[in-house]
C-alpha cells in the first residue's frame, strides 16, 4: 500500500507533543550543529496544504531566472549557466543552472551527464585550493520550478561547519573580501573552460 500525505502528516502529529511540537533532532546533538541545544523550540506542525500552491517557474507564474537569463552569470554555453552570488561568505557559493526552463526530473539522459560532468570538474578544481575542505552539493527546488544546484565550499580547517548546516553557517558568517571572493570564483570558471565560455 502506499502512502498518503495524510498518512505521513497523522503519523508526525501523534509523535509530537501537545502543542503538536516535534522532539529536537539527533543533529541538534552533533558537534556542527550551529545552535545550543537548550536555547531551541520546534515549530509545531502545521496542517497539509494539499493540493501545493505553485512555485515560482510553474502555472503561469513568473521564472526569474528565465526573465533574468543573463542576471549574475559567470560562466555560460548554450544549455547551462554558472551563477555567483552577490555576496560571498563561504569560499565559494556558485548555482549552475539550465537555460532552459527545466528542472531536475526534466533533464533527458545528456543534459544529466553534462551536469554530472560540470559539478565535478568545479569540485575537483576548487578542493584543490588550500582554503576549501569540501565542496558540497545541494539540490532543492521548494521555491523554483527552474533547476538550481547549488555549490559549496567549506573552508579548510573549520570542522564546525561541515556536513548539512554548512548552508546556516553561510547565513551568519562575516562576508568574505571581493577579492578572495573572485579568486575562488575564478578556479571554478576554469575548471569549465573548454565546455563554454567565462563571462565578464
């Protein structure tokens, strides 16, 4: 039998408590999780929205990617783009994107090889510098029906931010200098020179 969204949603309630407030995670326990244990509350758990309201990209609703196809790229060929952030606080935080309105589950069988080629080739080039410990990988999609996955360095050294918080971390660092910044961003440029072109 499969399950339901009611059936997932009844069976979270019965295991918070009274104001429908889920016990804290084992990740609240860990040494990277950014917050004292103590000082947190969990939300209590809201009722389902079934069916779910239309992300950003879907049912008529604008993309901004697609409105804003050029808007912070990097580096570009003509099925991907490369997208930096204004504002850097990790080593490197970059987007590669499809310039085709397409998200995850719509790539055909070579436009999932070439993001598989992409992501690795800015992997390896960027945990090769001094100063990132990892790169990591992150796909999620709840706002924007246009496929952006994101990558992300960790800094060398700083165990505390490793694992699946380091995107929190990234909320409350300091920002890096734009020098620093751009030196990163350029290793990643580079490591997909010979798949498309570095935009100034």
């Amino acid at each position: 039998m499969t399950l339901t969204p009611r059936d997932f949603h009844q069976r979270a309630v019965a295991a918070a408590d009274g104001e429908r407030r889920l016990p804290l995670p084992d990740q609240a326990m860990w040494e990277i999780f950014p917050f004292e244990p103590g000082s947190l509350t969990v939300k209590p758990l809201e009722p389902l929205t079934l069916p779910e309201p239309p992300r950003a990209g879907e049912d008529g609703r604008e993309c901004w990617r697609c409105a804003n196809p050029d808007a912070d790229v990097v580096w570009s060929n003509d099925r991907w783009v490369l997208t930096r952030f204004a504002e850097s606080r990790l080593p490197l935080t970059v987007m590669l994107m499809p310039r085709e309105h397409l998200d995850l589950a719509d790539l055909d069988d070579a436009m999932a090889a070439e993001l598989g080629v992409l992501s690795v080739r800015v992997v390896r080039a960027v945990e090769a510098l001094e100063a990132v410990g990892r790169v990591h990988l992150y796909k999620f999609g709840d706002g924007g029906a246009h496929l952006h996955a994101f990558l992300i360095a960790r800094p060398a050294g700083m165990l505390q931010l490793r694992g699946s918080c380091l995107t929190l971390w990234d909320e409350m660092l300091p920002a890096i200098p734009d020098e620093e910044a751009a030196a990163t961003l350029a290793v990643a440029v580079g490591a997909l020179a010979d798949f498309g072109t570095p935009v100034e």
